[in-house]
C-alpha cells in the first residue's frame, strides 16, 4: 500500500468547517437560496432603487451621454442595435465554446494523469504555473502574426486561459479524495476501478468549480483577444463603439457581456447541484 493510499488519521473539525465545492465556494452560493415572495420583492424593490436613482441622478446633475448615458439609453440601444450586436455575440460565443471545449479537456485529462503518477506533476507543474501567471492576451498579437484574425488565435487564448484553471482546481478535487475510501476500495480487490468509481465521482464539486472559472476566464480572454485585433465579436463592438464615443451602445454589449457570466455561473452552479448535490 502506497503512503497516498494509507488509512488516514480523522481529526475533528469546527462547527464552521468544510471542504470547498460548488455549493459552497462563496458567500453567494452557500445560502439557502431564495424561499419567500417578500425575498424576491426585496431584490427588485433594491434594483429598482439601484436603476432609478442612477436615472434621476445623471438627470439632476445633467450628466454628458458620452461620459455615462442614463439605464433609459443604454435599455434603448440594447433593443435598437441588438439586430447589429447578435452577429457578433455568436462569433464570441463560438470563440467561448471552442477554446473551452480544448481547454477542459486538457485540463481534465492532465488533472488526472498529474495526481496518479507523481513523476508526471513535477514535470507538467512548471509548464501549468507559466501558463497561469502569463496573461494570455499578451500572446494574441503574436497568435495574430501566425494564424491570421480568424478564429483560430482566439480559440487557442481561450483554450490556454481556461484550461489550466479546470486543471488546477479538478487535481485539488482529484487530491481531496478521503483516504479511508480508497482503503475501503482496496480491502475489496479494486484497483484501476479506483479511479473512476471513487475519486471522480468524490472531486466531482472541484470540477465543477473549476469548469466555472475556466469558462469565466476564457469569456474574458475571447473578447480581450477580439479587442486586441480582428473585425467581428463583441470585443470588437466594443472598441468600435468607444472609438466613435456611442457610450449607450458600449454598455449595452457590456451589459450582454454580464448577463453572459451570471449564465454561465448559473448553469454550472445548477450542473453542480444536480450532479454532486450530495456535497452540500
């Protein structure tokens, strides 16, 4: 028995302990959720005030549309222009999906080889911290030289962006595995079973976080890429926009940029929820 396998020692922990996973990795999701009509009143009676006094305020004190245009302009030039927008929201979309779809997928394969052979983590280690403490952006223009302004510079920002964020976080859940398990596993004869029928289906919460914050990250690389260089995608209206001093139309392809992270939160923290509920 290998001393990664052995029978651990149980401490005790504190009331407020536990382990970090997708239901609990932060103040916004280790909640009980939303359970009454006067809770769901509240939050919009909130942005109400939020949206409204932001209104009356840059009404007040007259506030110029090209230093920060009233909610009224930018819901205005969401509904006007998004015919124009949608074009380039797909481009960004298919930027996202692809570059994570690659990203993920390394980055699950090598969590997984990194933590099951101990040689391989001392190699790849270095390469992964690189990769995470590069910023990716900085790479594009030279991407740009080599591949053109098509897809194919963004997608591999993306990729690069996301998946050393899956990786790290699904080795820390491949890692936090309970040892007394394993033990348990091996007392009855499994052994390449362990793997899949103990440690992934445990690290499953890690993945799942890690799969959030790569798909976040890669949303952020795609449209800095697209700021960087090339003509279509929601980074490109963004700099279209703020060149030609349309700030309504600017936050307005912010706005979509928003409302794309809380989705892309949402699904996985629901993915999580379905798949690895028994976490909580």
């Amino acid at each position: 028995m290998s001393e990664t396998d052995a029978i651990p020692e149980f401490e005790s922990k504190g009331a407020g302990a536990s382990d970090v996973g997708i239901t609990n990795m932060s103040a916004l999701t280790s909640g009980p959720g939303i359970k009454s009509v006067r809770e769901v009143v509240a939050i919009v009676l909130v942005a109400v005030i939020v949206i409204g006094g932001t209104e009356a305020l840059l009404n007040i004190f007259a506030v110029p549309q090209y230093v920060l245009p009233k909610p009224s302009e930018i819901a205005v030039a969401l509904v006007t222009e998004f015919p124009l927008i949608a074009p380039h929201l797909g481009h960004t979309l298919v930027e996202l999906f692809g570059g994570f779809a690659i990203g993920a997928s390394v980055g699950l394969i090598l969590a997984a080889v990194i933590t099951q052979f101990p040689f391989a983590e001392k190699i790849v280690t270095p390469y992964i911290l690189l990769l995470v403490t590069t910023p990716m952006l900085a790479l594009v223009p030279l991407l740009i030289l080599r591949f053109g302004f098509g897809y194919e510079p963004r997608i591999i920002a993306v990729a690069l962006a996301s998946g050393p964020m899956v990786m790290i976080n699904a080795a820390t859940g491949f890692r936090r595995v309970d040892q007394a398990k394993i033990a348990l596993a091996r007392s009855y004869g499994a052994s390449t079973q362990i793997f899949w029928k103990v440690r992934a289906p445990m690290a499953l919460p890690m993945i799942f976080v890690g799969l959030m914050v790569g798909s976040i990250f890669g949303l952020l690389t795609a449209v800095g890429a697209e700021m960087v260089g090339g003509g279509f995608g929601l980074g490109n209206r963004l700099t279209s926009y703020s060149s030609m001093i349309q700030m309504p139309q600017f936050f307005a392809v912010v706005l979509i940029l928003s409302i794309l992270g809380i989705l892309i939160y949402v699904f996985f923290f629901l993915m999580g929820k379905k798949f690895a509920s028994w976490e909580a």
